[in-house]
C-alpha cells in the first residue's frame, strides 16, 4: 500500500524514520511549516510530535538539544553540498563531484562506496534523469575513471 503525506502548518508535525526527520526537527523548533512530503512504498507507522512539547523537552534535555543541534547542523551541510554539485554547469561534474562527496578521507586517492539510494533517487538528488545519470556512470567508467559494480562504485 502507498500513501503520501503533504505536511502543513500546525502544531502537529509528521515525522518517522524517513530521512526528512532530520529536517523536520528544524520545523519542530521553529513551529513551522515543513517543506516537503512523503511516500512509502509499504505500510509504515508514522509518529506524530507536539512541537510545543518538543521544544519544552528540549529546554529539560542537553543530550536531546544537542542531538538536535548536531542533526540540524548536519542537514545545513549536507544542503550547502548538495547545493555546490547541482550549481555545477555539466551533468559530469555534477556526477564527479557527488563520487567524491563519499570519499572516506581527503587523502584517500581510491576509494569504494555503496549508492546510498535508487539511481532514480540519486539522478534526482543531481538535478539529472536516471538515464543522464547512467550515461554519465557509464562514460566514466569506459573512461578508467570508476568501476560499477551492481549499486558499488570504485573510484
């Protein structure tokens, strides 16, 4: 069964485990509207947060506040990035500098990581189709740059 949930403004803010909860905690605090929606693709439960509740809680709890601060923070950057590779012009750079977001440490020359989502995920996190992203995956890998292997990239 699939459903999709709109978030709107109220006092009541949708969360579970999906990776907007990260973000929907800045909306918890700031008693805001969430900006964006959701769909499972399998019956799911969904949890739903007071976020005056949540702010008192905070105000009683340094470990939540600072799990908070952290996972808050967390999503700025990720942003910031995400916002730097879809500023770049070609959808090569586009792709080579989302490869280079998972390398373990600046240092490391090769590395191989796993695609933390769906292709179809990943070409839209990109501002691409899933088949520039492949075309893409595929041209640097006949080039030498990469290898793919099923979802596993070495770079």
């Amino acid at each position: 069964m699939a459903w999709s949930a709109s978030i709107s403004r109220s006092r009541t803010t949708w969360s579970g485990c999906f990776p907007w909860w990260g973000r929907a905690k800045a909306c918890l605090i700031l008693d805001e509207a969430c900006p964006f929606h959701a769909v499972a693709g399998k019956d799911s439960h969904l949890l739903a947060i007071d976020s005056r509740v949540f702010r008192r809680e905070l105000s009683g709890d340094v470990a939540l506040t600072r799990q908070t601060l952290e996972r808050v923070s967390r999503h700025l950057l990720d942003t910031l990035r995400d916002t730097e590779i879809c500023a770049q012009r070609s959808s090569v750079l586009r792709v080579a500098s989302y490869l280079l977001l998972h390398r373990p440490t600046p240092d490391d020359i090769h590395f191989t990581f796993r695609l933390p989502a769906r292709k179809q995920d990943v070409a839209a996190k990109l501002g691409l189709t899933q088949e520039t992203l492949s075309r893409v995956l595929s041209f640097l890998d006949k080039q030498g740059l990469i290898q793919v292997n099923a979802g596993e990239i070495r770079v």
